[in-house]
C-alpha cells in the first residue's frame, strides 16, 4: 500500500466510529475529488478547530463570544434546557418545539473515565441562576447510569436555589439511548411532558 494512503487512512481512523475499511473508502473518495475542493475541506476543518469559540453564557459552540441562541431577545430566558453535549442541542432544536435558551454540561459525572463534577460546567450554571431571572431548568441529559448519577447531582446543587423549578424531560425516551440518537417526535412528546422533580424532603 502506498505509505501516503497508509496515512491517510491512519489518521482517518481517529475519528470515532471509523473503521479501516471505512478509512480506505473515505480516503479513495478522497482522491476522486478535485484539490481545490479537498483544499477548503482540509481548510475548513483547521479553521474550525483552531478558531471556534464556546459561549461564556452557554458553552455552546460560537464565531464569537455568545452564541445566536442567548443572543436572540425573542426567546424565552427564564427557561434553561440543560444538556450534555452541543448535539443533544442541536437534536433539540430541529424539533422547532422549545425556545427557551440552553446550558451544554460538556459531558456526564463518569468515575471509569475520571469525569467527576469539577469537569462540567455546572458553576457556571448555577452562576446564571444567581441572577434570579431564571424560573425554570429542564434537565435534558441521556438515561444512561452516568446520566443518571449527573442528574442526581444536579438536583443536589439545584435545590440551593428554592424558587426555580427543576423539571426533567419525560422518560419516553429508552433507558441506555444516547439523546443524539433519539428521534424528533420523541424528543417533541418528551419535552411537552416533563416533569417538576421533587428533593427527597419535600
């Protein structure tokens, strides 16, 4: 094999859910196109990762310093939906069915990965909340142990702040999936059928 192929494929087989079979078909593909296009490709992707920023308010993914999400004044700030990860954002909003604004975790509480609470961004969560212009936080994390495990946690600092409502997307949605991987609809009915959760005093 050619030792340039051999590296591209090699290189193409850290992105997660590439296979070698895969890398070879991506990097064949690869030499089918034209050098401009593969150009702005290789440009695009160097741009992307060197210059994006994260939302100071949000952690989202950003040109700039806020996101277009807590930038726009016609949604619904009082209202946070908090997930784990931009895609689970993303998943959110194709329903077109929440306009409240969001706060991305950067992950779940995970011990096995050495992932503990101090690795998320729930500080700057509950900084926002400090503010006392919040009325509502929707957690939206996977139902997975670890989501579970970061739910529980959440609950635990949530409850220093008395007047917010704390409500968790509907459990519709399969013990173990991935929120990336959940449907619109059932993302939709999961949304317009949270609940309030209660502390174990109440």
């Amino acid at each position: 094999m050619s030792k340039l192929l051999d590296n591209v494929c090699s290189e193409l087989q850290r992105l997660p859910g590439i296979g070698r079979r895969t890398a070879l078909r991506l990097a064949m593909h690869i030499l089918k196109m034209e050098p401009a296009v593969v150009d702005s490709l290789s440009s695009s992707i160097a741009r992307f990762r060197h210059d994006v920023k994260y939302c100071h308010s949000c952690n989202n993914l950003s040109d700039s310093d806020i996101c277009p999400i807590c930038a726009d004044t016609r949604r619904d700030h009082s209202t946070i939906c908090v997930v784990e990860q931009v895609q689970d954002l993303l998943s959110i909003e194709n329903t077109g069915q929440y306009r409240g604004i969001y706060h991305i975790l950067g992950g779940v509480i995970s011990p096995m990965q050495g992932i503990g609470p101090s690795d998320l961004k729930i500080d700057l969560l509950c900084d926002k909340l400090l503010t006392g212009t919040v009325k509502e936080v929707i957690i939206a994390i996977s139902t997975s142990v670890e989501g579970e495990t970061t739910l529980f946690y959440l609950l635990s600092r949530l409850r220093a702040f008395p007047d917010v409502k704390v409500t968790t997307i509907a459990r519709g949605i399969g013990f173990g999936d991935e929120l990336e991987y959940v449907d619109e609809l059932t993302i939709t009915h999961a949304l317009m059928n949270r609940r309030e959760v209660k502390s174990d005093n109440e």
